[in-house]
C-alpha cells in the first residue's frame, strides 16, 4: 500500500473500533480534540502492530488533528529518522497532556539525544514541553538510574523550581521524575531531602506538597 493507502486503511480500522463513551468522558475530563474516535489503547497497539515502522507515515498521521492518529505516529515513528528538530516540532504542536505522556512513553524515551533534549523541554516555560521533558527523564532514570553531579544538580534546580511554580500535570510529571531519582540510591534520596528540608515548616502550599512527597517516599524506601 502506498502512503495514502495506509492512511484510509488506519482511518477505516479506527472507526470501526470507535468507541463514543469513552470519547465523550475524555472530554469530560478536559481531553478535547478536534476529532477523537475514543479508541482504547491496547486496541490502538494492536492497529499499530500491523504496520512497520515507517518515518513518512508516522509523519503523515502526526498531522492529522485526530487523537488516535497522534498516538500511532509515536508508535511507529522510526528512532533513527526523528530528528531533534522534529522533535521539537512535535512537542510545539501537542495540544494535550495525555498525547505528552503516550510519546514521552512510546518514542521519546529510546531517542539517542532523549538526555539532553529533556533538559531543554524542562527549562521551557510551556506546560506540555516541561511535562514532556520530565516523564522522560523519569523514564530514562528507569532504565539507566543515575546522572553525573552537574547533572543531578541541575535536575534537582529544575525539579524543585518546576514543582512550586507548576500546575497540576507539571506537578505529576515532575513527582515521577523525583521518585524514580530517588529510588536508585540512598546518596539520591539523600540530596532530595537536602533540597527541601527547609520547607517543612512553611506556610506555602506547594512548598508543603513538595516537603510532603518527598518525606513519603523516603518513608517508602525505608519500610
């Protein structure tokens, strides 16, 4: 099939397995798109698996304002064609938290330049951008568990920073981020808790929600 082929055939597959309930309790919840077939996920990667990966297509359905077709393109873009520009060109045109969090999970992750461009989506004042970069970097401490110092400092200014200025999805993707630092190792938990250990009195709210994860998720790991 050619590009336009594989476009109707995906189209056609995602009406068929159309589900309008759970279209209409996502935009209950907030979760607007211009079009939204409300298909479930492990039904959107079975439609995924019937295809190989494939750059043009994955750029193809990344176009389409369709919330189905998004999750594909993350799904079956290929590593070594998505360039970090294009990247960017993605983040810049998400309109959703959970389109963030499926690509953060689905291609991000395995890109080779993921390190770096988190850091850069962290330091971005756009919510989507931060909350991409942090599910990555929790992602990629995941798998790989530890940062250099300079790193790790600059993580921590990031994290903290980004938790007492952020809005609620900011404020999950950085709390998985934070856990998954802490749980590599003592010495991590340990800086976290020097980061905050001032804010356990304080009057504000956000720094007591910091203070708070932070002090049952140490309660976790000792338990």
């Amino acid at each position: 099939m050619d590009l336009h082929e594989q476009l109707k055939d995906i189209k056609t597959r995602l009406r068929l397995s159309m589900n309008g309930a759970v279209s209409q309790s996502m935009r209950e919840k907030g979760l607007v798109y211009k079009l939204n077939f409300g298909v479930e996920l492990p039904r959107i990667k079975s439609i995924a698996a019937a295809y190989e990966k494939d750059h043009a297509l994955a750029q193809a359905l990344w176009k389409e304002d369709i919330r189905e077709c998004k999750i594909l393109a993350g799904l079956l873009q290929p590593v070594d064609t998505f360039l970090p520009e294009i990247a960017d060109i993605w983040v810049d045109t998400m309109h959703t938290v959970e389109i963030a969090e499926l690509t953060s999970m689905n291609l991000f992750q395995y890109l080779p330049y993921a390190p770096a461009k988190s850091f850069r989506w962290i330091a971005d004042e756009r919510e989507l951008a931060q909350v991409c970069g942090f599910l990555t970097i929790a992602r990629l401490l995941q798998k790989k568990g530890d940062m250099e110092d300079r790193v790790a400092n600059e993580f921590l200014d990031q994290a903290v920073c980004a938790f007492l200025s952020g809005g609620y999805h900011v404020r999950n993707a950085v709390t998985a981020a934070l856990r998954r630092f802490m749980q590599h190792s003592e010495n991590h938990a340990f800086r976290v808790c020097r980061r905050v250990e001032e804010m356990k009195n304080s009057s504000r709210e956000p720094e007591q929600l910091l203070y708070g994860l932070v002090r049952d998720e140490v309660e976790g790991l000792t338990d």
